[in-house]
C-alpha cells in the first residue's frame, strides 16, 4: 500500500505558531538530525487541546537511549518542539484513542526488551541495539496492545520504511553536521 502524507516545511528560528501542523494527541515518529552515522529515532506524543483552545507545541517524547555501554527507555517531557535544533521529521503515526495518553503509551513502552535478538538493523558499536530496532518494537507493541491502529494492509515495517524515505539521503553519514533547513511535518 502506498503511504501519502502532507508535509510543512519549518525554518530554524521560525515562531511556534507554524506548528500549527502537529495534531494534538497524535502519535509521531521523529527523526533527529544524525551525530554518527544515522538519524535518531523517538516517539512523541503531542499535547491533547479543547477545541477552543490554540494548538501546543508541548508532548512527550518516548526513546532508547545508549549510555555507559547500556540502552534504558527514557520518557521526557517537551515544552517546545520549535525550540529543538536537531528535529529533522514528525512523521504521523496515529490518533490517540480517546482517553489513551502519556501514561498508556508508557506502561506498553516500558516492557519492550532492549536487545538485539538477532536482527537487522542493529548497531554493532552500540551493543547490537539501536534506536531503529526500538522504534520498530515500539510501534509494534503500541498497534498488538490496541493503543494505535495502522491503515489496512500497512504493516510497521512500512511505516518506518516510508518515514524513513522521508527524512533524507540514504546514506545519513552525508548529513552529519549538516543544516537541514527546518523540521517537516508529515500528516497522513
């Protein structure tokens, strides 16, 4: 199945209001602009609104983290997504479910197995993890848990591909300390 999306292009500096474009309590793949070798993947939840009330730029994001030669699952807060430099992509995941939020999406999160398991996709410098592999067992685990819902015939696997293809050259190595010129954000 072919993924379609609209995309808005931000410029670094730009005032928040152009992120007008995030939905509220929406699920979004990011990509980071990358340090090594490739783009940093994360789960952000943006903030729920009234409908009288403007759009925020505040969520909370979900990703693996390496550190002292060990992954760990870390949930932070975000007060300004327009205030992040290294945001290259919001890819749309999925509408939350009415009453499902930060704290659900957590619990799910919080039981996935930070290790290799013999696939793809895993950084050998990094332990044999990656964030790559995270985001796929994240995203997997939130649509078997029934916390998001994929198109019909859309499996994981497609989503991150499609977003993948989206956030730059194949080869990141190439965009290392690189401007990208702002963050897109991509809605289905």
């Amino acid at each position: 199945m072919a993924l379609t999306s609209s995309t808005t292009t931000l410029r670094r500096g730009s005032h928040s209001s152009e992120l007008t474009k995030v939905l509220p309590s929406t699920l979004y793949l990011t990509f980071n602009a990358p340090e090594v070798n490739d783009y940093h993947r994360a789960l952000f939840i943006s903030s729920p609104s009234g409908s009288d009330d403007p759009p925020t730029n505040d969520g909370t994001l979900f990703h693996s983290v390496y550190a002292n030669k060990t992954w760990s699952f870390e949930r932070r807060e975000v007060r300004n997504l327009a205030a992040s430099k290294k945001l290259v992509l919001m890819y749309c995941i999925s509408a939350l479910p009415c009453g499902v939020g930060a704290d659900a999406v957590e619990r799910v999160l919080q039981g996935i197995k930070l290790e290799h398991r013999g696939r793809e996709g895993g950084n050998a410098s990094l332990g044999g993890y990656s964030c790559v592999l995270w985001s796929f067992d994240a995203l997997q685990a939130l649509v078997e848990n029934g916390l998001i819902s994929l198109p019909p015939g859309t499996g994981v696997g497609n989503i991150l591909q499609h977003a993948r293809e989206m956030a730059g050259p194949d080869d990141a190595r190439t965009m290392v300390g690189q401007d990208f010129g702002g963050v897109r954000v991509m809605n289905h």
